[in-house]
C-alpha cells in the first residue's frame, strides 16, 4: 500500500489516482478550491510537494469531473489529454496533442466520467475534426471506440471507398495495415489501463475495500482482451 505523500510525489501516478486521494482526503468540496489550496494542503497535511506535472494532471482530472470544457472547447481538450498522459501543460499557448495523447487522454475520461456520460455529452466540431485529422494522418478510418466521435473529410472517405472497386488487392492491404494499427491503439490502451488500475489497488484510501474488488475485476477483464500482451507487462506501482 502507497502512503499519500507518495501517491502525491510519485512521478508516474495517475491523474484518477490524484483525484481519488484528493477527494478521500478533503471531500469533494476540495474539487471546489482554489489550485493553490491544494498545494498547500499537500504539503501540510502528507508533508510532500505536489511539482507541476502532478499538479496538471490533478487539474486536469478536476476539470473533467468539473465541468464540460473537455468536451466543448478544444484549447481544454488538448490541455487536459496531455496532462494525463504526463506531459507538461503551457498555460499561455495552443497544447499540440498527438494521437496517444488524445488516445490516453479520452481513455480517463471516459473512466472518470463514465460510458453513458461520455458518449452523452459528444464533442464540438472543432474537437472531433482535430481527433479525425490526427487518425487520417495515420491512415485510421475505422476508430476505436473511444474516438468514435471524430470527423473525417468527406473526400477523403470518398476515396477510401472508391480505392476498394478501382484496386482492391491494394484496398486490401491498406486495410489489413489499418486493422493491425488499431489492435496497436488498443493494445496501448490496455496496457495503460492495467497500470492506472494497479495504481488505484494501493491507493492508501479510507474507504477503499469494494473499489479494490472492482478493480480486481476490471483487471482480470483486460487481461482477457489482451491476450499474450498482459504477460509481458510487469508494471508493479
């Protein structure tokens, strides 16, 4: 079991995993604070320093629970999609998001706000054009579940489809290729799911015994879903 300073100054936790102690530690009015009162409550209560990376990706899981700027503006989709997947956020210009950003990134979400709510709330256009023009640089026309929403060109799909009448030996390849990059995605996914879930399995939380059970059955269900892979990650939190 993790101790809350550790949970707090682990460079590799998660930004549930932040928000869970948080939460357990203060209540949910903690989600109401100012950023720096959390700060400080760190350092008094754990006697450990929240540096800036935890820092984002504690704001970032807030913001998801929070509000809906995840979903409605793009300038908060990218922010937060590369906070949680550990990367430093700047707060005065544009966060240019790869695809794993926004594949991790959308993962957490989806977990911290959950499956209905998720998909209930959809994303602006702007957002779900920016998703759909990272997937069409990597030849991806079939998304996986947590992308569903993006928008592609129109033309493009078009082509695509023509592509399968005018060659269809060389349609084939193409979608073989994109069916092997999207297992990659999901195998990614998994992968780094598995190791929030071992995270929040030692989470030092007051009332932990039934989330624990839970996870031990999510674990058990994405090991299933990734086969030979799960054997050949070792991660221990």
């Amino acid at each position: 079991m993790l101790k809350p300073a550790e949970v707090f100054s682990r460079p590799d936790i998660h930004g549930s995993c932040l928000l869970l102690m948080a939460v357990d530690s203060w209540g949910l009015e903690c989600l109401e604070w100012e950023p720096e009162t959390i700060t400080t409550a760190v350092r008094d209560e754990f006697d450990a320093n929240l540096d800036a990376l935890n820092y984002d990706k504690l704001q970032a899981a807030i913001s998801i629970v929070g509000s809906n700027l995840y979903h409605k503006s793009i300038g908060a989709f990218c922010a937060i999609n590369k906070a949680l997947s550990f990367k430093p956020v700047n707060s005065s210009e544009f966060n240019v998001c790869t695809l794993d950003d926004v594949l991790w990134g959308t993962t957490e979400a989806k977990l911290l706000e959950g499956s209905e709510e998720f998909v209930t709330q959809g994303f602006t256009h702007d957002i779900s054009r920016y998703v759909g023009q990272l997937l069409e640089a990597e030849g991806i026309h079939n998304p996986p579940s947590n992308l569903q929403f993006a928008e592609y060109d129109e033309r493009m799909a078009e082509e695509v489809t023509a592509s399968e009448f005018r060659d269809p030996v060389a349609w084939k390849m193409v979608m073989q290729r994109e069916e092997e990059e999207t297992e990659q995605m999901n195998q990614f996914m998994g992968i780094n799911l598995m190791r929030l879930f071992k995270q929040l399995k030692v989470l030092p939380l007051s009332n932990g015994t039934e989330l624990r059970q839970n996870i031990d059955d999510m674990l058990e269900n994405i090991k299933k879903k990734l086969g030979e892979y799960a054997d050949s990650e070792d991660y221990e939190p």
